[in-house]
C-alpha cells in the first residue's frame, strides 16, 4: 500500500552533517520515497538561498527557538488539510496546533524533559522544563504512535508523562556501512589526527575535546584535531582554543557533505564525543562504520552503542580524565586498531538501515490502517 506521508522536521539540508536528528530524517525521507510512498517534508526556511527541492515545502518562521517551532505549527496546519494519510513528526512542539484528521506518528529524539536538564542557561531550562514538556505532553497523548530513539528515551516519555508502554516502541538510528566505511588502504602506524562532528552547541561540549587535545600535546604528543560542524559556539570555541595554545593545531571544517565527512573519518584515528546527552548519536555509529575507535562521555545513548575497552572507552560523566585517557590509548596503536575493526564489525551486524525503515513503514501503514 503506498501511503501519503507529510513529514515534519525543523531543519533539512541535504547533503550536510548537520546533526544526527536531522541526517535520520533525511534518510526517512529518502527511503520511504524509494519505496513508493509519497512524502512531503515540511521544514523551516532559515534563509532565501535554499536550492529548490522536489517535495519539500519551507516555511518561514520566526528566530526564537521554541516560539519559532510553535509559528510552524500555525503555518503548517493549513497546509496538512487533506491529501494526506499520515503525518510523521519529528520534533513534537512542530504538532502544538495540529488538530489532525489523519493519525500523526511521533518520533522523540530527546524529550523536552531531558533538553531542560541540559540546556546551557537558567531561562532555557525553565523554557524547557515548563512550557516546552507541557506542549510535548499534549502532542505525545494525542498521538497514534510514538517512536523512541532508544529504550533509554522511550522509558523517559514513559515515566515522565505517563504514557501507556504499548503506545511506545523503539527504532533507533542505522548507517550506511557501504558508503561510511574504513579506508580501502590501511595506515601504518597513527597519524596523530583526533576527530570531533556535531553541531557547535553546549550539549556537545567540544570545549572538551580542545582541553583534552591542549593536555595530550603538553605531554609530548603531536596532535591535531578537526571540528566538522558549525553552530553559535564557534567564536567561544576559537577563544579556548587560542588560550590553550593549540590555535594551529585545531581546524574548524564547518559542516561537511557526506564524501568529505567520510575523508575526515578515515583519516582519523580517534573520534572525540565528550557530549553531556544524546538520544543515540549517528555520529557514533558513523565512525563505528568507518572503522574508528571512539572516546566519549558515558550517557545512556553512549553506552548502547559502545562496548568499553572494545570499540572505544566511555569516561566518566563529564568526560572528566580525556586527557589522560586520551594519551594512554595515543601510546598503544595497535590496541587502538583492534578497537577499529571491532567497531566495524558491530556496525555492519547491528545497524543495518533497511530492517529500521521496515519498522518505520510498518508503523505507518498500521496506524492508517486502524483509522480506516
């Protein structure tokens, strides 16, 4: 049965590492389309130089981060009258003023709950924590289906509003193991090259990953580190960097097509995700792809995907000790090689992504199914 799917979502610029979120609904899109669904994606206009795209409607909406997200559901409303079976949401404030006839499917990729315990100011959590989750609430009770990124997420949009288990299901992120994969050549002995991808905000604590690269080179280590994204941290970021005295040995990339993000992961030797939370980071399982072992932060997203001392090492909360952990691994190459082939090995039998589109698929087509 070939559905007709409108497909919600903040941000979408194809082709970019803009964010795991983002890059999961790309793929969404992509795949359901190929299947032989009809899918219009409605997205924020951010700015007037966006290409044209098949099937994808941009709206403008305001700068404030929440307020902006409730004007889209304002706008978006008229334009969901009929012509659709079925609406997938992937950030629920976008569904505030929804009143939808067809059956609305809810992806949580991090409730509203969880952003407020992380955000980076005191009015953001209160935002968050009050008006932001009493939104969400009301978007995730009138919902048909919520779809949780993974189990840890599930059981907080369970306990935190008190939604029925059986309403909720998990179906986490995949990769593409044919394209992100190690490189055809491997090197002989390291290249001193440490990695950092995601968005330049608080919640990913890069300032981490440059700390850590100031401690490792003050201890005799030749390293360098390559940041691929962008974000309103980018200045501060470039501040520490200079205090730290590794200006020349930290490069800040921007966000990176999929080819050259692919390049950055093969000539790594070591990933750096030091974030506080993360629902279930594509980064990640890139890198695993990629055959890059990782050092991260110990959060329940981190901990499904990383086997300590076998596809990377999970530190601490608050990343506290990268430095040094960062040199010790730095000291033995051959360890740090084991540990690439393991995460290679756990990508390609786990993260398949056609078994998580079925999933999605079929959740779709059974919600539009029991509104008949």
């Amino acid at each position: 049965m070939s559905l007709r799917v409108a497909l919600l979502t903040p941000h979408h610029d194809p082709g970019l590492a803009t964010g795991g979120a983002a890059r999961y609904v790309q793929v969404v899109f992509d795949c359901l389309r190929q299947r032989g669904h009809q899918v219009r994606l409605f997205c924020y206009r951010e700015h007037s130089n966006h290409a044209e795209e098949p099937d994808v409607e941009r709206l403008r909406v305001g700068r404030l981060p929440f307020v902006r997200a409730l004007g889209f559901s304002r706008r978006v409303a008229s334009s969901l009258s009929g012509g659709f079976d079925v609406i997938f949401n992937h950030f629920t404030p976008l569904g505030a003023y929804l009143d939808p006839v067809v059956p609305e499917v809810v992806f949580v990729h991090s409730t509203m709950l969880a952003m407020a315990r992380h955000a980076g100011s005191l009015a953001e959590q209160v935002m968050r924590g009050t008006v932001a989750a009493r939104v969400e609430r009301r978007v995730l009770e009138r919902a048909a289906r919520v779809i949780c990124v993974n189990h840890h997420t599930l059981e907080e949009v369970r306990t935190g509003y008190d939604l029925p288990r059986d309403k909720l299901e998990v179906v986490g992120s995949g990769v593409d193991c044919g394209r992100f994969r190690p490189p055809a050549e491997p090197r002989d002995g390291l290249a001193g090259r440490l990695l950092c991808v995601g968005r330049l905000v608080p919640l990913k604590a890069i300032d981490r990953a440059i700390r850590a690269l100031a401690e490792a080179r003050a201890a005799g280590f030749e390293l360098s580190l390559t940041i691929a994204g962008d974000g309103p941290e980018r200045s501060a970021l470039e501040a520490l960097a200079r205090r730290s005295g590794v200006t020349e040995s930290v490069r800040f990339a921007g966000f990176l097509g999929d080819e050259a993000l692919i390049g950055e992961y093969q000539r790594a030797d070591l990933l750096l995700f030091l974030s506080e939370h993360e629902g279930m980071p594509l980064t990640v399982l890139e890198a695993h792809a990629a055959g890059l072992p990782i050092l991260a932060s110990r959060f329940p997203g981190a901990e499904q995907l990383i086997t300590d001392g076998v596809t990377g090492r999970l530190l601490p909360p608050g990343a506290e000790g990268a430095g040094r952990e960062l040199t010790e691994l730095l000291t033995d190459p051959e360890r740090l090689r084991a540990m690439g082939r393991a995460a290679r090995a756990h990508a390609t039998a786990e993260f398949s992504w056609d078994s998580r589109i079925d999933r999605i698929e079929t959740v779709l087509a059974g919600c539009v199914a029991q509104r008949g």
